[in-house]
C-alpha cells in the first residue's frame, strides 16, 4: 500500500460522529428549555484537538443541527476551531453554544440560516477579543430573524458592526458575500491587525481605495474575479501594498459580468509585471486568466522578483513556457505538465470556471500514469463533492477515478481510499441517472474484484443504481458491467435488501429479457453467466423474489435454456441453483410439479 491506514483517533471519531445517537443519551435541561445530548459515559471528556476533529467530522457527514451542537459542552468537548460547510440544519440558537467556548478561528462557507453578525452575536467576549482568522465566504449579511429592520437608514451600515468588534483578527475571508465598498472601508478602519483578507467574487465591490488604510499589515490579499481588477485606479492601490507576500488578481474571462464587458479595459497586470516598485516582498502571485499578460512581461517580473516561489498561470498560455517545463524552483499552476494541473487542483478547488478544465486535462494525463497517485484521488473526491451538482465536473471526475483506481495502479490504493472513491461515484451516479458516459464511468470503475470484495461501502445501494443503470440504459458493456456487479452484490447485501431487490417486476424483466436475447441467439457468453448468477443470488432465501419470477414465467424461459444448453455445465448448475430456491418456498412448490420439468430433469440425470 502506499497510504497508510487511518489512525485510532480517527477512526474512534469518525465512529462517533456516525454513531452520535448510540454514544450519546438526550436529557431535557430547565436553564435552557431546550433537549441537550450527553456521552453516555459520565467521565468522557476530549481534549481540543479532538474535539474540533469530531466537529468538523460531523459538519463534513452533514449530521450538524441544533441538538448535535449541544454535545459540545466545553466541560467535555472544548472548542478552539469551528469549521462548518455544510451546517444550513443549524440555527441561531444552536450555535449560541459557541458563547462557552474559547475560539481562535472560524471557517463558515455558505452558512444560510444566519447572517454573518447573528454568528458572531455567538461568540463569547473572550472570542470577539481574541479571535484572530474567520472565513464566512458565501454567507450572508442580512438578517433572517424577525427583528432585522431592512427599511432602516442605518441598516447597510449596521450590518457590518459585529464584524468590526473582532480587533484582533489577522486573517478575513469575506469572498463570495454581498461586500460593498463602503464595508470594505469600515474593515479596513476598524481592523488593525489584519494581515489576511480575501474579497473575491465580491460583485458589489466598486473600488478598492480604502487598502491603502492596511498597507503597513496587509501581507496576503485575494481579488479573484473582481470587475476592479480592469480599472487604472487599482493599479495604484496595488503599487502602494508594499508589505504583500501573496496576492491574487486571477480572473476568469469566460464569465464577465454583461456590465463589466461594457466597461473600458485597462489591463492593469502587464503594467504592474514592468513596474520594479511592484511588490518587492512577493513571494507568490496569480494571474490566471489575465490572458493578456506576455512572456515578455512575466520575464521582466521575475528577474526583478527573486524571492518568487509560486505562480498561478492557469487560462494563459504562459504557463507552457520552457521556462517553467525544466525544473524549475517555482511552483506553477497551469495545464502544461501533471505538477502544474495537481497544484491547481489544490489551490483552485472551488472555481466552477477551472475545475473542468483541470479535471478534463488530469484525465487525460492518468492514461499514462504508472504509479498509484493517491494524492491526486483526495483532491479530486472533495471537488466532486463540493460541485455534486455540476454534470461537467462529475463526468470527468468519474473518468479520472476511474483511470486512477483501475489496474496495478489501483492494486496498492489503500481500502479506506477506495470506499470514497465508491461514494462519491455512487451520488455522481445517483445525481445524473441518465448520462450515459457518466453511468459508464461509474460502472468501470465498480466493476472491480478488489473494490466489490474487499471495500466497505452501501452495497445495497450501489446494486440498484447498477439495476436502474441496466433499465435506463441499453448498450451491450453497460448490460455486462451491471450485472457482473450485481450477480456479486446479490450475495452480499441482506435477505430484506435482496427482497426489496427482487420485488420490483421491472428489475427482474430486464434480467429475464438478457437471459432470453442470449438463448435465442444461442450464446453463452459473460453477460448470460454474470446473469444467471444474479438471478439466483437475487432468489436465494427471497420468497417473494422467487414468486415475481415466476409471474415473470421465469421458469418457462429456464426450462428452455435446460434444452438449448444441455451441453453447458455452467448454465445447467447455475439454473437448478435457482429452481431449487424456489423448490425452498413451500407455497412455490407446485409450480415445479410439472411433467415438462420433471421429464427435463430425468434427461438430465
């Protein structure tokens, strides 16, 4: 294996956050009128490490709401970290349980059921004073309570209060919020420390003047995709941020604004590259996208700029420089090589503009690959499910996974690995039933000895996507991969789940209908075998399987192949499989008492 196995701390949280309600008793609490949960265990208590583990444990399974929140009592589970992506099931009051806790850093991403000043209402004084990073990217300003007065003249103004108590704050990610230039001003006024501020993909945003205000702290500064970035005025801010380390002024040209198309361009970065009084500390600078940008300009940059040590070159053809194809000491983002895709992966994970073409240009480096990369298969699992909704990005995960997973390569990709590669092509397939490149994709990479019987995944759930697959869809592979899938999923899943399975009469149908395309053209090939051995899987111990195969007039179809293939072991052991399952249900009995069965089996014998 090149991956080593989770650790016992991660494993024991994953099992709690899995198990919360086996682990953990309700108790009714009078101070608060509100159900509390407790460990069952009195004595159980976990230090800050684990206890921000198993919160963002529980945020990542998507189980966080009001009542799971009240397990973390700081006697037993003590906070310093809150991380919450996927909390919209937590409201107000559940997260008024931060007011206990001594926190030092924050991480909200699209939180919908507050706004960004009710969350910080939540933290307690020691917080708001010592607080030093918060992320709310893609959250939201405005009040969802009954109280907020948006007709009030103050209310713009007021919505930004909370954020401007947090005077100890180094590190602000405010992307993707409704931010105006008249906020950025009372952050950039009221938060002295700050060395840390990320205002991507803030629209509202007209002008970027007030930085000046942080220009002795500002040492990171992110403008992903800002219309600012086309006006001469930003050219001078930048010029004046002389203490930067990293900055950001990547676009992505293929989504302007119809307003921005319309404004005058003034490509600010080839001017900024020939400036020597431009960022004399950078260490990191991205200008994907920016297009415009010649070689000449970007030479000229770096032999002015020796501390350089990153550069973000994805949507340019810069990064296809010889330059940066040697090895080279800088670290680039770009489709040139696998380094370069890799490394945008890792910085540009939620940019629905670049996800698709890093994933498009990574599949088609896998075909070549020879050593297992398990590094690149866990950044390709959080993308596809950070955009679950998004068929391009699925559909060409699902194909690097595939190429990643397949094979050799596959052979030393560890267990726990696997399984989440099997989750996530299972929602992909679950999300898009009826994209048949993707439902392949996804089959490939299922129709895997190892993964079918050595990893821990829903069986019961992948055997009826493959089931729906092998209904939606009619193309000799796809029949072959699905019911090779099945004919071993069958015999693991559970007698209820098999009947749940074998119940519905469209499912038995279609495997009926191969059996009997394969008898009329008298071949016994991999689909007829993989076939059979799902159909007696399926009836095994499943009585009411057994009878939707027989109103099926599943046993006249067998009876018939006893005769086409009398010559055929396999078929022969895999049909008498099957009848004697039925011969096991004593109400079914009778249906095998007949005189064309019987003379069949005396042949046989």
């Amino acid at each position: 294996m090149v991956e080593s196995p989770g650790s016992l701390q991660e494993l024991v949280v994953e099992f709690i956050a899995s198990h919360v309600k086996e682990v953990c008793t309700s108790r009714f609490s009078l101070s608060d009128d509100t159900n509390r949960l407790y460990f069952r265990d009195s004595n159980a208590f976990c230090h800050q490490k684990v206890a921000n583990h198993l919160l963002m444990t529980l945020d990542r399974k998507g189980l966080l709401n009001d009542l799971n929140m009240t397990l973390f009592d700081p006697v037993v589970l003590r906070l310093s970290q809150v991380t919450l992506h996927h909390a919209n099931n937590v409201t107000y009051k559940g997260l008024k349980i931060l007011r206990s806790h001594q926190i030092q850093s924050v991480e909200v991403k699209n939180l919908s059921t507050v706004s960004v000043n009710e969350l910080i209402s939540c933290f307690g004084e020691w917080t708001l004073n010592n607080i030093q990073a918060l992320s709310i990217s893609g959250s939201s300003f405005t009040s969802h309570m009954p109280h907020a007065n948006c007709k009030d003249p103050l209310f713009s103004t007021k919505l930004y209060v909370g954020l401007c108590k947090l005077k100890n704050l180094h590190v602000l990610n405010l992307s993707g919020t409704e931010l105006a230039s008249h906020a950025l001003l009372n952050v950039c006024y009221n938060l002295h420390m700050l060395s840390s501020l990320d205002i991507s993909n803030c629209t509202k945003l007209e002008s970027v003047e007030c930085l000046i205000l942080r220009k002795n702290t500002l040492k990171s500064l992110n403008m992903y995709n800002l219309k600012v970035l086309r006006m001469q005025e930003t050219r001078q801010v930048l010029l004046e941020l002389k203490e930067l380390v990293h900055l950001d002024i990547s676009e992505n040209k293929s989504n302007q604004d119809p307003i921005g198309r319309l404004m005058p361009m003034f490509p600010i970065v080839p001017s900024l590259l020939r400036d020597r009084q431009f960022g004399p500390n950078l260490r990191s600078l991205d200008i994907s996208g920016q297009d415009q940008t010649k070689l000449e300009d970007l030479h000229f940059f770096l032999k002015n700029h020796s501390k350089i040590e990153f550069l973000g070159l994805m949507l340019t053809s810069l990064c296809l420089d010889t330059l940066f194809l040697d090895d080279y000491n800088i670290t680039v983002t770009g489709v040139a090589r696998a380094n370069q895709l890799v490394e945008a992966l890792r910085r540009y994970p939620s940019r629905m503009e670049y996800v698709p073409k890093i994933l498009y240009k990574i599949f088609m480096l896998t075909t070549h690959f020879e050593v297992p990369r398990p590094d690149v298969i866990k950044l390709i699992l959080p993308v596809m499910n950070t955009h679950s909704s998004q068929s391009s990005i699925q559909l060409a995960g699902t194909a690097c996974l595939y190429n990643l997973t397949k094979g050799q390569v596959g052979e030393q990709i560890h267990p726990h690995i696997l399984r989440d590669v099997v989750h996530t092509t299972l929602t992909a397939m679950n999300n898009f039933p009826t994209h048949a490149q993707l439902q392949k994709n996804g089959l490939l990479t299922l129709c895997c000895d190892r993964i079918l019987h050595e990893v821990s995944f829903d069986k019961y759930w992948c055997a009826r996507l493959v089931l729906d697959c092998l209904l939606t869809f009619n193309d000799p592979s796809t029949d072959r991969m699905a019911v090779a899938i099945c004919s071993i999923l069958a015999a693991k899943i559970s007698t209820s789940q098999t009947a749940l399975l074998g119940a519905k009469c469209v499912y038995m149908r279609k495997l009926l209908s191969l059996v009997k395309r394969r008898m009329e053209e008298g071949a016994v090939d991999i689909t007829l075998k993989f076939t059979l051995s799902a159909l007696w899987n399926l009836t095994d111990e499943s009585p009411v399987t057994c009878e939707v195969f027989l109103a099926e007039k599943g046993l006249h179809l067998f009876l018939q192949l006893l005769n086409v293939f009398a010559q055929d072991a396999a078929v022969e052991t895999k049909v008498l499989g099957l009848l004697n399952n039925i011969a096991e249900v004593s109400p079914l009995r009778s249906a095998l008492i007949n005189i064309h069965f019987v003379n069949q089996l005396k042949e046989e014998s």
